[in-house]
C-alpha cells in the first residue's frame, strides 16, 4: 500500500524514507481517530445531562 502511495505522489522510494512516510500517516490516522473519540465522548455526555 505505501509503495503505492510513493508511486502516486512520485515521492523517492528510500526504504528509510518509506517507513517515516508510513508513520506519519498512521499518526495522523490515529490523531483523527484520538479527535472523533474525543467529540462522540463529549457528544454522549452531553445527551446523558439532557436526558438523565
């Protein structure tokens, strides 16, 4: 899959270079996920305060 992305944004294909690539994005993936957490988290408390 990475390689794949090396491919589509024509970006070299370091072997080094990939593995920083690939974290990156898994960070970024898990930071969007740690946010939706974070919002659906406050989202339940406040309906659990209107309708408690």
């Amino acid at each position: 899959m990475i390689h794949r992305l090396y491919s589509a944004y024509n970006l070299p294909a370091d072997h080094d270079v990939c593995h920083l690539f690939e974290h990156l994005v898994i960070r970024r993936f898990l930071r969007m996920v740690e946010k939706s957490f974070v919002i659906i988290t406050g989202v339940r408390e406040i309906l659990h305060h209107i309708f408690a």
